[in-house]
C-alpha cells in the first residue's frame, strides 16, 4: 500500500506536499519521495525512511515550485531495501514526466515486455509503477507533434494506458511545463480524492489517496476521482476532466475500511469509521451465538484499527469495553514488516499490556484482521503472562485466505493461517480458546450500508479468491510466490537518499489547452 498527493496552486508546494505525505504516513513506512515544478525543471528529493528522516531542512529549500506530487511507500517483496523503486519516477520523454502510483498492476509483466520489444523503451527496475509511467509517456508521445500537448492529447493517452494496463491504480503525475495529472483504474480499486481551495489568485486543486489529507490542508473536499476518470489541471490552474474508459465500474477495495485508511477519512462516499462501527454491530451478532459458552467479563481492541469496531460490539453485547494496550507509535506496521524476526520484535515493542485489565479476566480481544497470524499469536501469549483466564479473538474481517494482488503486500498462500486450517485449527495455533471470523457478507453488508446502500460491491478477493480483473490465475500467483521467495539482491542502505534537479528548460513549449 501507498499513499499519494498531488497539488497546483498558487504558492510554494513544498511544505503543503510534506505536511500531506505526514497525514498519509500510515499507507507507508518504508519511503517518501517529493517532485516540485518550476517551470520546465523538477525539483526532486526521495530516499528510504519515515517522511520526516527523509526531508531536512536543506531538502525541503531545494523543492521550489507551485505545484508537484508525492508519495509513501510500504516495502514489497524482494524490494523493502531498494531505493531504486522509491518513487517518484522519472521519465525525460516527452517533455518530462515524473509519477506517482498507488496500487499494483497484474500484467506488468507484459507490459515490460511490450514496452521493450515495440516501443523501445527500457525499464530499469522492477516497480510496476515505472512501466506505467513509461506506457503514459510512450502514449503521450504518439499523440503529440512539437512541443505542443492539449487536455484532449492527455485523456486520449490515459484511454489508451486503460486499454493496455490492468489492475489496480491511482496515479498522479507532473508534465513539465504543463500541469498535474491524476487518473484513477476503471474498477476503482484504489481511492483517490479531489479538493478544491479559493484564493484570491484563483482556485488551488488537491488530489489525494485520502480524504483527511485535504481536511488537514485546509482544501475543501470536491468529489472523489471516478473510476476511469482523469483529471488534467494547467499549472495556470485550468480544470479539465474526461471520462476515458468506455465501461467504469466502481468495485473499491473493501480492505481500505478494514485496516489501512484513517478513520476519519471518507472513501468514495463511505466514513471509514462508520463502516468500522457498523463492522462492530455485525460482528456483536456473530459472537452473540458463542456468548452463552464464553462468559466475555470485557471487551478490549487491538489497537488502533479495531477500536471502532470493538466499541461497538461491546455496547451491543452490553459488556465492559476497556483499553487494554499502550501503544508505541513510533514502530511500524507489523504484517508489511520484512522478515518473520521483525516481525515477532516489533510486536513486543509496539504493544504493552495493562495487566489489570486482563488478570483473572475472560477476554474478547477484537483485531480488525487476522493475516499471517503471528501478531496474534504474540498477543495472546503476553495476555496470558499478565494473567488472563481465557481469551477469545475476534476478526471484524472474515479468514484471509488468498494473497492480495492490487496493492496490498499479503503474504504467500502458504504464510496465510486461514489457509487450509479450520476455525478451531487458528485458535489453537495462536494460543487462544475461540477465534470468531465475521461473515464475508456481513463485512459488505457494513460497508454498504456506510455509503446509504450506494456501493453494494465489493473487491474482495484476498477472502474469496475472485480478482475482479479476472486475469489472476494459479500461475500467476505461483509466479508471484516465487518472486516473494527469492528477493532481489539491489539494496541500499537505510537513510540513503536522491535528491536531482531535473533540467527541463529546453524551449519553451507552448500551451493550447482545448
């Protein structure tokens, strides 16, 4: 998962971009990256690391510009240590074009292949998101004779990137000497927002992959980027939009409201804490029927994501909710965490139990998913050590049985508990007297009824295995199996950054937005 952010406006960017990648700090830990234009020249600082170890004062001086784009990274398999892939990405053809990208695409494969092959290009990492800079370039590039590009050049280009990429995406992306461009997969799998701010210079535009980025920037959210949609704004601060897929369906990724997105975010209409309310509510239902032989004495959550959900459940259920957990927020996400000994480390460090809250206590833990279940299994033991009787887990989502193939590092089939292990299998394997799953149709349930019945699909497939693009077959997760086993042998060290000016200043090339 990743998190982007993409501005024009009508004052220097730099601090609004890095405040924007600190709100989306939690799509990503592992590195941040900031691109500004002025004029025909990027300005570029990436490296490896929390946002704020990787921009010093100096850097952030260097980033001069009205407009630019940035992004979080989370590690992925066989690149957690590479500042190769950090992104941004660069391209010097045509007129320069740097990108950001959220999501994952499933035939980048091909699509390297393609790009080699026919249209002579040369991709020199293994990120997807630099194949699909080069497939907007290349398509941009066809469209255009002389140093002219217009809107309509734009969204044709995007029609035919639709045509050849497949998979999850939401991207923004900077033309020198141009404007911003932000465009969003046909299915919608990943959320992208739009603001709007009035000055007296004129209107400033935001896009975002969270809505809370433009409520803390002091944007008024606009509307959410549709599935399909583009959306091109002149560094003059012209707006244009065009549909440019011929059949869009918005099928969001229902994990977003499950774990990764900020409570206080909406998503294509949806409060994400209010789906986590409703999670609660449904959940109440299914542990009402095993109550009777658990005798719960208090409900206590997982910290953070599940904390909804739980206080829901518990005033549902009329039981005792309580904070059981201090959290130190200064470790990372654990099941985005490289390595099984990270992992287990990281636990212990993030979470410290209060031991009066659980000693001499029947407890119903409620965590927002179970995945890999090691993070589980850790917790329960220290819930044990500080003197709980039982101790019951609850999911408010349903077992994760299959990898996650649209911009969510999950684990090899093989790494994932719920595969090929019954309910009573999990709880023995972690430690705990009952796990309790919700139902997968209790967890669309809730998040429809978020959005007032508006959005009645759901991707859904790390919990049923059926890929909405309908191009994931057994081999191509073999494939990516494979690819997960045997990481890559590019590394950087820690801290290592890349900070370029980008000279684009060749000419001026003449603006016709039509």
């Amino acid at each position: 998962m990743c998190g982007i952010v993409g501005v024009v406006a009508k004052t220097p960017v730099n601090q609004l971009l890095y405040d924007g990648l600190l709100v989306l700090q939690h799509r990503g830990q592992d590195a941040a990256g900031i691109v500004t234009a002025e004029g025909h020249v990027f300005h570029m600082h990436k490296g490896q690391g929390l946002v704020r170890d990787v921009f010093r004062t100096r850097n952030m001086r260097s980033l001069l510009g009205n407009a630019g784009i940035g992004h979080v990274r989370y590690p992925t398999a066989g690149s957690a240590s590479s500042l190769a892939e950090s992104q941004p990405f660069y391209v010097n053809s045509p007129f320069g074009i740097v990108l950001a990208h959220n999501g994952n695409l499933t035939n980048d494969r091909e699509l390297k292949d393609d790009m080699y092959r026919t249209d002579l290009r040369h991709i020199n990492t293994n990120s997807d998101s630099e194949a699909l800079l080069n497939v907007l370039a290349h398509e941009i590039s066809r469209r255009t004779q002389g140093p002219v590009l217009t809107a309509k050049i734009v969204f044709d280009a995007i029609e035919a990137v639709h045509s050849r990429v497949r998979g999850a995406y939401a991207v923004v992306a900077l033309i020198a000497g141009f404007g911003l461009v932000a465009f969003r997969d046909p299915h919608g799998i990943r959320p992208l927002s739009l603001g709007r701010h009035e000055t007296p210079e004129g209107t400033e535009y935001l896009v975002a992959s969270e809505s809370v980025v433009l409520d803390t920037m002091g944007f008024k959210f606009w509307r959410d980027v549709a599935p399909g949609e583009a959306i091109y704004v002149s560094f003059d601060g012209e707006f244009h939009n065009r549909q440019c897929h011929p059949d869009p369906k918005l099928v969001p990724c229902i994990f977003e409201h499950v774990y990764f997105a900020r409570p206080d975010s909406v998503i294509d209409g949806i409060s994400v804490h209010e789906a986590r309310l409703k999670m609660g509510e449904q959940l109440a239902d299914k542990v009402r029927e095993m109550v009777p032989e658990m005798d719960i004495d208090v409900v206590i959550p997982i910290p953070d994501t599940s904390r909804d959900a739980a206080l829901e459940l518990a005033n549902a259920l009329n039981l005792p909710y309580r904070e059981g957990f201090m959290k130190n927020r200064y470790i990372g996400r654990t099941f985005i965490m490289p390595g099984q000994a990270s992992r287990k480390k990281s636990v212990r460090q993030k979470l410290n139990p209060i031991a009066g809250e659980f000693r001499g206590k029947n407890v119903l833990l409620i965590d927002d998913s179970i995945v890999r279940g090691t993070t589980s299994k850790e917790i329960i033991q220290m819930v044990r050590d500080v003197g709980a009787k039982r101790v019951y887990l609850a999911s408010a989502a349903p077992p994760v049985m299959y990898p996650h193939v649209y911009g969510i590092d999950m684990p090899t089939r093989a790494e994932l508990i719920a595969t090929g292990r019954t309910h009573a299998e999990i709880a023995t394997e972690i430690g705990a007297d009952a796990v309790i799953y919700q139902d997968l149709s209790a967890l669309i349930q809730a998040c429809s009824d978020a959005s007032g019945g508006v959005i009645t699909e759901f991707e859904t497939s790390c919990f049923d295995g059926s890929y909405i693009t309908g191009d994931i077959t057994d081999a191509y997760l073999d494939a990516l199996e494979a690819k997960r086993l045997s990481p890559l042998s590019t590394k950087s060290k820690e801290g290592d950054a890349d900070s370029r000016v980008l000279d684009l200043n060749i000419g001026v090339a003449e603006q016709n937005l039509i």
